[in-house]
C-alpha cells in the first residue's frame, strides 16, 4: 500500500470514532432521544408531573431541616 493510501485509511477511522464520540457526547447532554409529550415539552422537562431525582433530592433537603429545626 502506498502511503496516500494508508492516511486516507486513518483519517477514515479517526472521523467514524470523532462521530461516534460526539454522537455519545449529544446523547449524554441531550438525556437521550426523549418522546415528546401533548404541550410540546420533552421527557424530563421539569414542568411534567414526574418526579426527577433533583426535585426528590431537592424534597427530602427541605424535609430534612423542616424536621430539625422544629421546636
């Protein structure tokens, strides 16, 4: 193989690992595909009746010093 060859070769590889690393990266931030809900908001979206683990984080702090500083 000639040279030329060979770098087509790599730069070949290294730009199917540069968008498989930014399709891992998207989908991380992004929390995955997500199916829209009737008022055009996404799974997650914190204006949704289900609970996320920070709002139930967030419940159990407040609980938590309601409960200690109670007389």
């Amino acid at each position: 193989m000639s040279i030329q060859v060979q770098s087509g070769n790599i730069m070949t590889e290294y730009t199917v690992v540069l968008i498989f690393m930014i399709a891992v990266i998207g989908y991380a931030i992004m929390g995955g595909l997500g199916q829209p809900d009737p008022e055009g908001g996404v799974d997650g979206d914190p204006n949704t009746s289900d609970p996320t683990v920070i709002s139930v984080i967030n419940d159990k702090q407040h609980e938590f010093a309601r409960d200690i500083y109670q007389p």
